[in-house]
C-alpha cells in the first residue's frame, strides 16, 4: 500500500468516524490515532483534549492529548505523554515541514511548562478539562520521570524533516516525538506491528558491549551473551521506559514493588555481587550491529529490543538510582544478559514462546502469556465459520470478524482481486470487526469492572486474560459458539449505548469512553440488582443485531447518572480520567438509585433457558473439540508420528505407554485413534515440540 493510498483509507476511516459520532474531522482523527497508538504499543491510554490558548510571554500554547501513567501502580515507568495535532482536511496529502513542526511542538511544550510552574491554573476554569490536566501536572511535579511530547499528523513528514533534540523541564527530560501517516504505515505493514527502536551503545560503550556469540547453522536465531553495565540499562529504562518490556512481561509487572528488597540490598551493600547473586536478563532484538573476531563480539547497536525476562532488574536498577539516598553508583554494578536476535518475520511466534520459557521458573500467571492461547483461536475459527443473522434491507449475512492479530482483516481483504476486496468487506463489514483488546473492554464493562477498563487497554486485557485463562483450564467448553454470540451481543450493546450517549441532550463533549463503559456495568448491576433472578436477553440482540428500544433507554439513564458521579465536583480525584481508574468511584457510581422502568424489566429473560442452552452450547464444543484433535492426529501423517517415537524415545520424553501408543500410529496399522487417544497424541507432539523436535 502506498503512503496515498493510506491516507484515502485514514481520511474515509475518519469521515465515517465523524459522521457516526457527530463530532468535527480532526477530533475524530485524533480519536483514531489515539486507538492506532495504543495499538502499536507506543501510547497506552491518550485521551483526547482540545485546548488552545496563550500562556505566559504571550506564547501559544496548544494541547490535543495526554497519557498520564497510574499513580495506584507502584510499576509504572512515571513517563506522561502530551500530544498536540497537525491536521490538513484537503484531499490531498499534505507535507509537514520542519518549522511547522516545531511551531506546533513548541506550543504543546509551553503548556506543558506552564502547568509544571503554576503558571496556567489561575488562567483557565476550575471546572475545565485542560485545567483539571494542568493542575494534575503541576502536582506530579518531580516524581515523573520523563516527558514525552508528540506531534501527531495525517501529513506526510518532508524529507529534510529533523525531530527537535531533547531538552529539559526543571531537570527531568523531555522527548520529542513525530508520528505522520508514513511512520503510521510503515509499523502497521511491519512484521512485529511495533515502533522501531533502534539503540546506538557507543554512547555508554565507545568500542560496543563484549559479548560472546553463539551461532548455529541449524537455528533460526543467533544468541549473544554478555555482562550489561546497571548504569546503561538504567539508562536504557530512563529513556524508553516500558516500552522496552516485551507485553507480556509489562503486565507482570505492574502492582510490584517500586524495588525489590533483595535487588535493593545488593545495589546499596555489595554492588560488586549483583552479577553473582542476580539471575540476569534474557532478551531480543530483530536485529544487531556488531564486529566479530572468532566467537568474540562488540555489539554497535540493537533493534528493537525486549526484555522478555528480567524486567523487575531493570525497573528497578532504575528505580533505585532515583529514589534511593544516597543514589548508588551503578557502574559498579554488571547484569548477565542472554540476547537472542529473531528474524522480524520470526518474531510474532518466536517472541513469546522465548518468554514463555524464559518465566517458567518464575511466579509469573500463565495468563501473562494470554496473547497465543488457543482460546483466540477458537473464536477466530467460529467467527468464520458463524453467520450473524441478516438485518432489515439486506438479503444476505454476514461475519463478525475476530482479529486474532493485528492487521489480520486489512491482509484477508487485501490478499486478493479488487472484487474480492469489494466482496469481502461486503461479507466482513469493517464495523464487525472485534480485536482482543475490543473483547476485553465489551467483556469487562460487562463483568463490572469498568475502573479497569478506564485503565487503559493493556492492564484490561491482562485481567481479562487471567479471568479467561482461568476458566478455560477449568472448563474450555464453555467457550464455544453461544459465547461469542454473546460476546458480539455485548458488543453490539457496548457501540450501541456510545451512540445513543453522543446523541443525548446532556451529553457534551469528553469521557466518552468512561462514561460508556461504567453504563454498561451499571446496566449489568441493575439487572442483577432489579431484576428479580432475571438476565438480559443477549440472545434477543444477537438475532436482531440490535438492543432493544427499552434497554437502549434504561441504558441512557444509567450513561447520564455516571456521568454524574465521574464529573461531580466533590470527586476526591480532580482529573475525570484518572478517578474513572478508582474502585471507589465504581462503588460510587453503583449507589446512585436509577429504578428501572417495567417497559425493561419485562425484557428481561429467565435464566433456566439460558442454562439449558449453554448445557447444549458446552456440549457440541467437547464434541467439536474431540472431533477436532482426531483430524489433527490423523493430519499429523504415520511417518511425523514415527519421527516423534524416535525422538521422545531418544530424548527420553516420552514414557514407555506413552512411546507404545505413538507407535500404533506410526505404521498405519490403526486408521482412526479414538476421542481419547487422539488428545493424548496432540499432548505428546507439543511435549516433544516444546523440546525442540520440528515436524
């Protein structure tokens, strides 16, 4: 796809945005570059803010986002985000220039300078949004450790564009960010689907880190080990933060310690051991730079780096140099770093089953590796394979397409003809489109949770993944055909009630997505609450693919009331976004008395029905699941399962039962293996796969 091309695709995605909400075209791209960011693993959480004005010395100030990091999360990196827009409404691509780019960042960073200096509350309202953001800045004041400021743009940057050096604001550092429509396309085509870092060590290390390089012509890596300075990763971890961690290992991380006890006594007592008493890190980049002399290395530079293991070192390497006193020396201190360079198209498989392994030893929740269970693979088969049934004036159904990974509908549609295209957004339409991170956020608002959801898709989907990791050990059947029905009903529920909020009388502007979210979970308390051992009839929506008129309307009020309790004045949190993240404010908003009309009681369901049809639902999954894994026994072939007795005999993982049973189907001498031993095969093939056998 070309950069042109892109932004048609971007300014139609915001012209269909704008339409649907009601709202101007540059706030709706801002909106969408906010969910493409969070996407691309470099924004978590930005919330849309719109303020321009003039502040002190008469400069402009301007200010069209921000990301602020949770303060109730020991783990936090501390970084806050501000970004501020450049946007051309014309049809044509535009070209950012070097001098406007700096006019704009300019602008953004005398807000933000300002606000840290007490300079801009006394002019703004007390009840607005940007005063509510420069007070919360102001008080955060020292304990933020970086700043990063970003101009986000549907222009296309020019080719002498150069991003202002970072500065400093009263000592803590400030980074300058450009994200055009290029860069935006260029990590959406990507293999990894991330931001590109690339890390020049001759900053810390004029001749480049000594590291010995282990290589092998059979493996698809390469693999360096090496002694890492503590002052460079604290460094490292100053700079970019947690960014840095591979997801999985970030979510394991948030709720620690600050630093961990043991670490911390090393640091202050016996620097010198750290290497000896530390377990070390293990990472992996897409690429190095380095001079080899035999299996001796200097490594220049490294692409793309995450530490899949080893991230409380690092955070907390970090962390001790900041807030410990006396701040200790941490070039006294070396970390054993194990580094596996991935080829970029490798790296979506091989990335987390590195850290997978590398964090068996560890007290890290299976959950944490939630992003390769078989759990979204089973909704991306039934998504497939499921018609949504056909709404008035059309004539044909259609899919609810999950995406199981990022970009997976844009390369299904993409993959063949123009008419194929055409006939497959017509059967996939680009509005059914649920990822993993939309999952979570339709099924936690729905469980309750909305103070989670409020806080930003990363840490909701790492509770939604413990919750399903959960019960799919326990039960993997309940996860069937009945549950993504209902899923899509919840989802249908959730977009529902965010129109119908965009198009009420008392709703102005902002907390959109909070207010939304905790409506839904209000709608499931009230239910649960009024609703006399009722359920709402998710059933009824999905085969109408729409909620009916007496919920949307009782799902308003409950939208309206949690309004009421996000926005009120004598909230104990002043800025709306970060007291949306409180478990008191969710305690608060289910006190609020909204009685329920009799017109949606009486769409209320019983739940024997909705028992016997899950009993049915979980029943057809154990035998589609059974049928499943005999196809995948017999797919296997008789010559791969001989292959896997020699192997599991040779290597002694397999037991002598288990070596006989593989053999009976390793001579074609049984055509069919039963339900049973069919699920006992698929077991003893990803034993030995985990071992290092290839099919």
């Amino acid at each position: 796809m070309t950069v042109n091309d892109f932004h048609q695709r971007m300014m139609s995605d915001v012209q269909a945005r704008a339409d649907s909400d009601a709202d101007f075209p540059s706030r709706s791209f801002m909106s969408i570059m906010a969910e493409k960011l969070a996407d691309v693993d470099e924004v978590e959480n930005l919330q849309v803010l719109h303020y321009e004005g003039t502040g002190s010395r008469n400069r402009s100030l301007l200010i069209d986002g921000y990301d602020l990091y949770d303060t109730d999360d020991p783990g936090a990196d501390r970084q806050i985000a501000l970004a501020v827009m450049d946007w051309h409404p014309g049809s044509e691509l535009a070209t950012l220039t070097t001098t406007e780019a700096r006019k704009k960042l300019n602008a953004l960073q005398s807000f933000l300078s300002d606000a840290v200096q007490q300079q801009l509350e006394t002019r703004l309202e007390d009840s607005s949004d940007e005063y509510q953001l420069a007070r919360e800045l102001r008080q955060r004041g020292a304990s933020v450790s970086r700043y990063r400021l970003y101009l986000i743009s549907n222009a296309q940057v020019s080719a002498s564009m150069k991003v202002p050096p970072a500065e400093t604001i009263n000592g803590i550092p400030v980074d300058f960010h450009v994200w055009d429509l290029s860069r935006l396309l260029q990590v959406e085509e990507s293999a990894s689907g991330r931001s590109e870092v690339e890390i020049d060590l001759s900053g810390w290390l004029e001749d480049g880190l000594p590291a010995l390089s282990i290589q092998s012509e059979e493996a698809e890596f390469e693999t360096y080990l090496a002694a890492v300075p503590g002052d460079l990763l604290a460094d490292l971890y100053g700079q970019y933060g947690s960014r840095l961690l591979e997801g999985n290992v970030r979510s394991f991380l948030s709720n620690k310690v600050l630093v961990n006890r043991g670490i911390r006594a090393t640091i202050q007592s016996e620097p010198d051991m750290f290497l000896a008493y530390n377990n070390g890190l293990t990472a992996t980049a897409t690429s190095v730079a380095a001079s080899r002399s035999g299996s001796h290395a200097l490594i220049k530079t490294i692409k793309n780096l995450q530490i899949v293991n080893g991230g409380q070192t690092t955070a907390s390497l970090y962390n001790a140099r900041r807030d410990l006193s006396p701040k200790p020396n941490l070039k006294d201190i070396s970390v054993q770093l194990k580094l596996i360079v991935v080829h970029p198209e490798e790296s979506e498989t091989l990335v987390p089953k590195i850290s997978k392994y590398a964090n068996t030893q560890n007290r890290v929740n299976p959950a944490d590796f939630f992003s390769n269970s078989p759990f979204h693979r089973r909704l991306e088969s039934i998504s497939r394979r499921l018609l949504a049934p056909s709404v008035a004036g059309k004539a044909f159904q259609t899919h609810w397409f999950y995406e199981r990974t990022r970009g997976q509908y844009l390369n299904e549609r993409n993959r063949g003809s123009a008419s194929h295209s055409k006939t497959f957004e017509v059967r996939n339409p680009r509005n059914q489109v649920i990822n993993k991170t939309d999952l979570a956020k339709y099924e936690l608002s729905w469980a309750q949770e909305p103070h989670m959801v409020s806080r930003g898709s990363q840490k909701n989907f790492s509770a939604f993944a413990a919750n399903v990791a959960n019960k799919w050990d326990k039960d993997e059947a309940q996860f069937n055909d009945e549950y993504f029905k209902h899923a899509v009903a919840k989802a249908i529920l959730f977009n529902s009630v965010r129109a119908a909020v965009l198009k009420a009388e008392w709703y102005t502007t902002g907390y959109l997505a909070n207010i939304v979210s905790y409506a839904v979970a209000k709608l499931a308390y009230e239910v649960q609450v009024q609703g006399k051992g009722k359920v709402l009839d998710l059933d009824r929506i999905w085969l109408s693919q729409a909620v009916p008129v007496e919920v949307l309307s009782y799902a308003t009020e409950l939208a309206k009331a949690a309004r009421g309790v996000l926005t009120h004045d004598d909230k104990p949190v002043v800025n709306v976004t970060e007291w949306a993240k409180k478990e008191q404010c969710w305690t608060d908003v289910k006190s609020e008395s909204v009685p329920a009309p009799a017109e949606f009681l009486a769409t209320l369901l019983d739940p024997f029905k909705v028992v016997e049809k899950a009993k049915t639902a979980r029943m057809n999954q154990k035998i589609d699941s059974s049928i499943s894994a005999q196809i995948e026994a017999l797919n296997v072939g008789g010559e791969t399962w001989l292959r896997v007795a020699d192997f599991g005999k040779e290597h002694r993982i397999l037991s002598p039962n288990e070596l006989s049973l593989v053999s009976k189907f390793s001579n074609g001498a049984y055509a069919v293996p039963t339900e049973s031993q069919a699920a006992k095969l698929m077991t003893f093939l990803q034993r030995v796969e985990e071992n290092g056998f290839k099919r």
